[in-house]
C-alpha cells in the first residue's frame, strides 16, 4: 500500500525543484546571453523578467522563501501571458502561451502549498 501522505510530499517537492529547474534557464538566457539567445538590457522589462526568472528559479530549487517567491513569480507569468499572448486569441494553444500559463498556475500552487519538507524552508521550520 503506498502511502498518499509520503507520495504527496515527494511529488511536491519533486515539482518545486523541476519549476525552478526548467525556469531558472529563462533567466539564464535574458540575463547572461546563454543557451542560444543574446543577452538583454538589464535595466528593461525582459531583463527584470531574467532577474526574476533566474534568481526565483534558483530559490524554488532550494526552497527557500518559496511562498514568497512563488507569489511572485506567478504574478510575472500572468503578466506575461497577457502581455505576449491572451491579448492575440483566446486559447492558449494558438496564442502560444500555455508555457506562461502552466507555469503561473504551478506557482500558485506552490504559493497555496510551500516548499516541502525536502527544502530549506522545511530544514528552517524543523529546526524552529
């Protein structure tokens, strides 16, 4: 029998440290002209997105602060979506946004959840 507190644990944590994983390259790419794209003027909207999107992707995959960033980061992405693609059709596979959806949607469960027991912010709990 499997235990569904154990299994939720894990695959919450398992979510959180692949988000961070899979986003923090966002950023790398705005802010450090890597993995095939140039880089951006820090001081614009795309390069407070690259802060956002590498910093914020680095902390989810150690958990920490992670309601706080999470937050934050889903904000982003709704603002994104609407700024790159809601405004085009309704439907997120024609407009192209369902990346930007996805990931808003992810982080708010995170916000609503918190980083795990397998995380900083569970390491600084426990120790409380």
């Amino acid at each position: 029998m499997v235990d569904s507190g154990k299994l939720q644990e894990v695959t919450q944590n398992l979510l959180r440290i692949m988000a961070g994983f899979l986003f923090a390259p966002h950023g790398a790419q705005k802010l450090f002209g890597v993995l095939g794209k140039e880089p951006v003027e820090i001081v614009s909207l795309s390069g407070l997105a690259g802060v956002l999107e590498f910093f914020g992707g680095i902390a989810l995959i150690l958990g920490i602060f992670t309601r706080q960033v999470a937050f934050v980061l889903a904000g982003q992405m709704a603002a994104a979506y609407w700024m790159a693609h809601g405004m085009e059709t309704f439907w997120p596979i024609l407009n192209r946004g369902e990346l930007a959806a996805l990931y808003c949607f992810v982080f708010l469960f995170l916000f609503a959840h918190g980083g795990g027991e397998f995380s900083v912010d569970g390491w600084l709990r426990r120790r409380r």
